[in-house]
C-alpha cells in the first residue's frame, strides 16, 4: 500500500513513519510548511511547524530510508486556520486551533492531494486507536490521547487514515525512536498555538482586530465592575487577568460566565455560576449511533468527562449531563465516547454552541 506519512520534525510522526515502512508500506515523508514568514511562528524547543521542525523531518527521513518533500500549505493553513482563530474569537466563542488543522489540513487538504497523487492512506503519530474494526478509541497513554481533536474526521477520512502509536505510551515512543537511531527521540513536545510566536493570544488578538474597550459586569446584578480592551481576550471559566476595580462583597474570585459581542460586553460571576447542565451543539460528525444514546461526554481539549445522553438529529446535538460541568465555552468541541475494555470509542463530535442550566442561582 503507498503510504504518506505526515512528518512534523517530532518523534511521534517519526516512530509512526518508520513504522509503516517496517510494516512493509511504499512510504513518502512529507513535511507541511504552514507558515507565509516561519520566522513568526515558534522555534527551538517549543515549536511545531518551524523551520527546525523541517529539517529534524528530512533527517528523520534519511534515517529512515524514505523520500522526503515539502509541501507548502501556508494559505490553506492561513485561511482555515488562522483566520478562522481571529474570527471566532471575534463571534465570542473560543476556538480549537489544533483540532481545526487537523479536520481541514491534515485531514482535508493533505489526504485529498495524497489520494490525487494516488497514496492509499495517511499516517500520522497521533496518540489515538484505529483497529480493523474502523472505530477511533483513546490512546493507552490517556495522558497523551489526541482522539479528542480527531474526533471531528469524517468516516471516510478514517478509512484512509493510519496512527500506530496508540497501544504505546509516549516514554516507550522515545525509546523506540533512540534504538532506531532518530535524533528526535528526546525532541520535547511542542506545546500552545504554533502562529502565536511569544504565546501572548491576547495581544495576537488585539493586532488583528484592535482594541475595542468594553465593561465588564457582574452576572447576578448588571452592575460595572470594570473594563475591558476587547472581548475577545477573554474565554469561558477564566479567572486570571480580569482586573476588576470592585472586589466580591463575599472575597471571592469571580470567572468569566460568558462574552457578547453584540454589546461587547463580558459578564463574570462566581465559580458555581458556571456549571451547566445542558450542551448544545452544531455540525454533528456522528458515526455509530444516530438518535439518542447514553455515553460520556468530554466538552474541552483536557477537560473532564461527564456521563450525559445525547440526542442527535441532522441539524444538532444536544447533551443532558448527569452532573454539571463548568466551563463550557462556544466554539470548543463536545466528543462522545462509549466505553470500552479496549479503549473507549469515539461516537462523534459536534461544535458547541451554548451551555445552560435548567435551575439559575438566587
């Protein structure tokens, strides 16, 4: 089977490289330049997509014994992702940068040129489970599971779509990595938004869409309680940061409830003002279950995992939980997964839209 394997300069796309030419694959490494100036986009051992990143993929290669290309995908990468980060964050809702690439770059853009370029599959060093039986489960490393942020491919997508790192921890990845010779083996993990060169997202914000002053108010009785310089620096659950000149009568800290662009405002409250019970989403992804199933839904990235029911119909979702979550914030994807002795299974995912609750405080 002719393989394209997705090498990122890191010692996950490495290993899985190696691994699908070990497995007796026709494997091509291809590095994807995503950024219009690499110089903006993080370096040395925090970076992802650098300039580093694609030399350490074009050795890995050499080791490896397979071809190597660079394909730039900067515009794409640009449009489907950047701007889609600026422009979300400008509606009020909090995006997932990685797991937008992985649904219209990885997984869209590169897998159609690959199967144009007639490759049968892709690989990839996802920490995520894809057996004969076609269904995405958890890593074993829950640590490093990635499911989540792959929980938006479509069904065909994975039918094309290879991670043969899943039934390993990362710890054993690196060792592997050593022993074959790879010099990316002890390579640290990139980390936060590679276009973001200092990690500052509200200054990168505040560039692109200027400053807009704002107040900031208090979600049980509407009263100021300071101001802001754009609501989009802001994000659901956020504690840090809110500089509020009129302290909790009470000396609690108080969380950003939610962002309204309309008004530009930003409303905050206490801790328990965030919980909800209800999870509304748009453009469900849904590959097992149609209607209404009984499961367990994780709503951020790294977030918990709450037993919900969840009803899916062609236009939405919407998920019960069982017990109240807290910062639940538009824009970030709902995934559901049926547990499993092997692995829990990814039913399917959707973007949420709002997060309420059936009884508000006094």
């Amino acid at each position: 089977m002719r393989v394209l394997a997705a090498m990122s300069g890191g010692v996950d796309s490495a290993v899985a490289a190696a691994r699908a030419k070990e497995a007796g694959h026709d494997v091509t490494g291809v590095h994807l330049a995503l950024a219009r100036n690499p110089q903006t986009y993080r370096t040395g051992a925090r970076g992802c997509c650098t300039l580093e990143d694609s030399r350490d993929a074009r050795r890995a290669a050499d080791v490896i014994g397979i071809p190597f290309y660079v394909w730039d995908m900067a515009e794409e990468f640009h449009a489907s992702v950047v701007d889609d980060f600026v422009e979300e964050y400008a509606a009020g809702r909090t995006p997932n940068p990685c797991l937008r690439c992985n649904e219209k770059i990885k997984f869209e853009a590169v897998l159609d040129r690959a199967v144009a370029l007639g490759f049968d599959a892709v690989v990839t060093g996802h920490h995520a489970r894809l057996g004969e039986d076609g269904l995405l489960r958890r890593s074993v490393d829950l640590a490093k599971d990635q499911s989540y942020v792959l929980a938006v491919l479509t069904r065909e997508q994975l039918d094309r779509a290879m991670f043969p790192l899943g039934d390993w921890t990362k710890d054993r990845v690196r060792a592997e990595a050593a022993a074959r010779g790879l010099a990316v083996a002890d390579k640290p993990d990139s980390h936060d938004i590679c276009f973001i060169a200092d990690g500052d997202t509200r200054g990168f914000l505040e560039g692109r869409l200027g400053a807009a002053p704002g107040d900031i108010v208090d979600g049980r009785s509407g009263a100021k309680l300071g101001t802001h310089n754009g609501a989009y620096g802001y994000t659901i659950g956020q504690r840090k940061g809110l500089n509020l000149r009129v302290p909790a009568a009470d000396g609690r800290p108080r969380y950003v409830l939610s962002i309204t662009p309309v008004t530009n405002t930003v409303t905050v409250g206490p801790r328990e003002d965030l919980e909800v019970d209800t999870v509304t989403a748009t453009r469900p992804i849904w590959h097992e279950i149609s209607g209404q199933v009984r499961c367990e839904v994780q709503l951020r990235a790294h977030g918990e995992v709450v037993p919900a029911s969840v009803t899916v119909s062609e236009g939405g979702l919407t998920a019960n939980l069982e017990s109240p979550a807290r910062g639940v914030a538009a824009g970030q994807a709902i995934v559901a997964y049926k547990p499993d002795p092997d692995g829990d299974i990814v039913l399917g995912s959707a973007t949420i839209t709002a997060g309420t609750r059936e009884s508000a405080h006094a």
